[in-house]
C-alpha cells in the first residue's frame, strides 16, 4: 500500500513528499479497515440475541 501510493520502491531514496503522501493514504485505509470491522460486529451483535445456554 504504502509503496504504491509513495510511487517509490524502496523508502530510503524517496522524496518527503511522497512519504507523507504515502503515510496518509496507508493510516486512511487502515482506518476505514477499522470502522468496516466496528460496523460489522455492531450489525451482527444486534442480529443475533444472546442465547440462553
């Protein structure tokens, strides 16, 4: 993720920018990750009631 977005192979040789750049865009999809799996344990949670075993 980050390499694709930094348009840099390796990090040593890459420009401040695009490391920035690429920094944003990995945290921005690990976080839209983490929401994704926060919604899907809040949906399920209220689909399936506790069972009484």
């Amino acid at each position: 993720m980050f390499t694709y977005t930094s348009a840099s192979a390796d990090i040593a040789p890459a420009a401040p920018g695009a490391v920035a750049t690429g920094m944003r865009f990995t945290f921005l999809v690990a976080s839209a990750l983490i929401l994704f799996a926060l919604a899907v344990v809040a949906l399920v949670g209220r689909a399936a009631p506790p069972s009484d075993t």
